[in-house]
C-alpha cells in the first residue's frame, strides 16, 4: 500500500492507494501544523496516515512506499529533505510574517524514513507537473510547465520532455522571482519585499487587501469597480510570470491549479491568457494556459505520481 501526501501553506492531506491504476481512498486533511518543534509536519503526517489506514480498515504495517508533494524550497541535510517552506516556518522572515514559530526548516524526510521503506519528497508544483503529464491537461506537452496560484506561487517546468529539478529539488521557484521593488506592504514568507508571491498569492492578498481572496474575486465577478481593478493588477503581475516563463523556456503549455486560481478559474483564465498573447508572437504565438486537468485533486495526485 501507498500513502500520498499533499503538503500547503494552508493544509495538508494524505490519501492512501494500491496502486497507481486504482482510486485514492480514505483521504484525510487539516490544516497545516506549525507550532511545536520542527518535526511537527512529519508527526502530523504520520498520525493521519494511521488515521487514514483506521478508517479503511488497513493495517498502518503495510504501507511501504510514501509519495509527498510539498510547498518548497527545500533543503538537504545529511542527504535528507528539509522544508524551508516560507509559508510553514516561521524564522525566515521572522516576526512580521505572523507565522507561529521560528522554524528555519521543517523535518520531513528522515522522520519518515525511520518508519517507511521508500520515501519520495518533491516540490508540490514539480509533482503536479508529472501527474498533469500522465493524466491531465499536459498528456502530450514537452514543453511545458504546472503553475499553482494558492497560499503561495509555486511551478514545475518541463522543457524537451524532461522535468526540470535542480540541484536540492528546487527549479522552478519562479514565485520568488522578484516583479517590484517599490511596495513596503509586499513581505513575502520568504524575507523579500515585491516577489511574485508577496504580491498575489492568497495570503498576501488578504495581508495587501484586507479580505480574502475569496471576496475580492467574488466583488470583481460581480463587477465592482475598485475590485475590478485590484484583481487586474494582480493578474498582470501574475501574467508577467507566465510571459517569463514562455518567453524563457519556449513553452507549448500551462497548466493552472491552486485554491486561488481554480476557484476562480473562469474569470481569471482569459485574463492571464490575455498577458500573454500578442506579446512577441515568435516566442508566444501557440503557447496556452489551461485549468489543470485533475482539477482540486492535482496534488493529491501529485504525491500518487511520485510512486511509480
């Protein structure tokens, strides 16, 4: 048996399956731990893997190979990933941030390790990428990337059919590339001020805004002047990532996933395509966004796809 494990700045969760072939089961999610030491993750994950192996009636003892999608950066330690999720500790960026602990990384991988046979730890947005390829809107793409708009900005790039990874796992932290250097109120998780993800990922909209994400795109849907213009400068923000991305990388296709693009999928999709086209059409001309394919469920499936 298998464990999958999806790690956010927000939430994580852990489904089990037989097998790639056969469905998910016995998903369990809550939010993400940060109080406590920094093995903190690692015990979260091990007791709702047994929560999960409880409900479905299946001895904890047989799960032998564990497949987790996590936020990143990560570090290597001792040949073993550790988080330096700027969305999950703390000490990066330290107080202002508001984040409970001052964790510099997060245990994940040896704990594991400890218990399980095989343990596979990758980026969320490079694990999305690979089940994008295998089962949604990326079958047949070589040249493309998995980008996820949610708690934070996260990518997984693929160029000439390979998967790009870095030397600790870390390609594609595209979120943390910098778009600003005027705006004081844009602290990302991460120390820097006027990244991409201090920008416009869900939590820094609610910190620059003062409402949820939820709201404001629910206030633009509807056609609320200020709303409408707070929710286009974000997208151009966001757009000019995806502009960087093609532009650098040649790329055929996008796929979009994460909690603040996929729940509001249908007004924003036209408007980041809308950054995009027209824009030097010898680099841009062909290449399309889409929603990901295995809609909220990708990183579920992420972590499933690491297994094989």
């Amino acid at each position: 048996m298998r464990a999958c494990v999806d790690i956010g700045g927000t939430k994580i969760a852990v489904s089990l399956s037989a097998d790639s072939h056969t469905p998910l089961v016995g998903r369990r999610s809550e939010p993400t731990a940060k109080t406590g030491g920094n093995d903190a993750v690692a015990l979260q994950i091990l007791r709702l893997i047994d929560e999960a192996c409880a409900e479905q009636n299946i001895a904890s003892a047989s799960i032998d190979r564990v497949g987790i999608s996590s936020a990143g950066p990560f570090e290597i330690r001792d040949g073993m990933v550790e988080l330096a999720s700027p969305n999950i500790c703390g000490g990066i960026a330290g107080p202002a941030r508001g984040l409970p602990n001052q964790w510099m990384t997060a245990l994940i991988e040896a704990p594991l390790k400890r218990r399980f046979a095989h343990v596979r730890v990758e980026n969320d947005a490079v694990a999305a990428l690979e089940a994008e390829r295998r089962w949604g809107a990326l079958q047949g793409a070589d040249h493309c990337a998995y980008v996820t708009w949610s708690t934070g900005v996260g990518v997984g790039l693929c160029v000439d059919g390979h998967v790009l990874r870095g030397k600790n796992g870390n390609a594609g932290h595209a979120g943390h590339s910098f778009v600003s250097d005027d705006d004081n109120q844009a602290l990302c998780g991460c120390g820097n001020f006027g990244d991409v993800e201090g920008l416009v990922a869900g939590n820094a909209i609610a910190r620059r805004f003062g409402e949820p994400a939820a709201d404001l795109f629910a206030d633009a849907a509807r056609g609320e002047a200020k709303a409408l213009a707070t929710t286009d400068a974000l997208c151009r923000v966001m757009g000019r990532m995806l502009f960087n991305l093609v532009a650098t990388l040649d790329l055929q296709r996008i796929s979009l996933g994460g909690s603040v693009f996929w729940n509001n999928r249908d007004f924003l999709l036209p408007r980041l395509q809308a950054q995009i086209d027209g824009k030097l059409a010898a680099l841009t001309r062909g290449a399309v966004l889409v929603a990901a394919g295995l809609g909220d469920r990708v990183g579920d499936y992420g972590a499933m796809a690491l297994l094989d």
